[in-house]
C-alpha cells in the first residue's frame, strides 16, 4: 500500500486542526526518510524537506519508530551506532536515549525540542501496519516556544489521533 496516499488527507485534516507543520517519515535501513510534509500555514518554515534523512536516535518522529521496533532490534541499532549532536537538544546518551524510548512505550509519543535544529520542537506518534509492525511516524512540528506546557498533550492527543486513523487504514486493530 502507499503510505503517503493514504496518510495524505489524514495529513491535511491534522494541519488543519493544529495549524503547525506536519510530517510522514518511514524507515529505511537505519534511518528515517521523510516521504511527505504539509506546511502550508507556517510563517517560518523548518528544513524537513521530503527525502530528507535523520537517524533513528534523533527527532520526535524518527524516535517514534525506534521507540517501536521490537527489543533485539533496538539493541542491535544502538549497539551499532554513535550518537552524534544536530542540535542543543539532541541525545547523544545511550542510557538517556533507552529512558526516552521506555517513556515513548508508556506514552504512546515522543517529543523532542531542539534535537535536529535548534529552536524547533515536534511531537510524534508511530504508524502500524496489519501486522502490528511499526512502518512510520507523524508528527507536527515549529518553533520551540509554541510546544510547551499543557500544548504538548493537546499536540500529542491530536497526533495519536492521526497515527491511529493512519494504522487503521493499513490493516492495523490495535
């Protein structure tokens, strides 16, 4: 199935609701890959172009499919890489990054603030497929000093509403 096609509208009525940019990203080897955006309400656009690539380790939504995978392969992944700074914010701990990624498993999402690019903030959720398998992550994402406070769990509510629209279509019952 094509992911984009069928996360498009989804896409659309998340960005609508929230008026922030939101994002598609797969995973593709041992990175994410950013496969669609919309970003059409935003004064200050952020650099997550469509094909952009980022490492598991950093970002809400890269770190929305990590969270996910099943333990071996998380431990492999983390066994196997560095963790390198992008922004003020990024993890660059690997008993740091496993918290986050339990705190991910409690929460459902993940957030990040300034850990790609300084100054941005993005909150994500993972996409299922109809086998339960993460596949991909959404997220919407801006400027940090719109994603604090009680504007995170409203950002996040509206995200695992559309990761879970997403899933639904791909075969996924939860």
């Amino acid at each position: 199935m094509n992911i984009r096609a069928i996360a498009y509208t989804i896409m659309q009525a998340l960005h609508q609701e929230v008026n922030k940019a939101v994002n598609l990203i797969i995973k593709q080897n041992d990175e994410a890959i950013y496969i669609e955006k919309i970003d059409t309400h935003q004064k200050v656009r952020l650099y997550t172009a469509i094909g952009r690539r980022s490492p598991l380790y950093a970002g809400a939504c890269s770190r929305a499919i990590l969270s996910f995978l099943p333990d071996t392969e998380i431990d492999d992944y983390l066994d196997s890489i560095e963790l390198i700074s992008f922004g003020r914010g990024s993890i660059t701990d690997k008993t740091q990054l496993r918290e986050t990624i339990n705190q991910a498993r409690i929460d459902g999402y993940t957030v990040s603030h300034s850990e790609l690019e300084n100054h941005t903030s993005a909150i994500a959720a993972p996409i299922f497929d109809h086998k339960g398998d993460v596949i991909a992550g959404i997220s919407v994402a801006g400027i940090e000093a719109n994603y604090q406070g009680e504007k995170i769990q409203y950002f996040a509510e509206k995200t695992l509403e559309a990761a879970k629209k997403i899933s639904m279509h791909l075969g996924h019952d939860e």
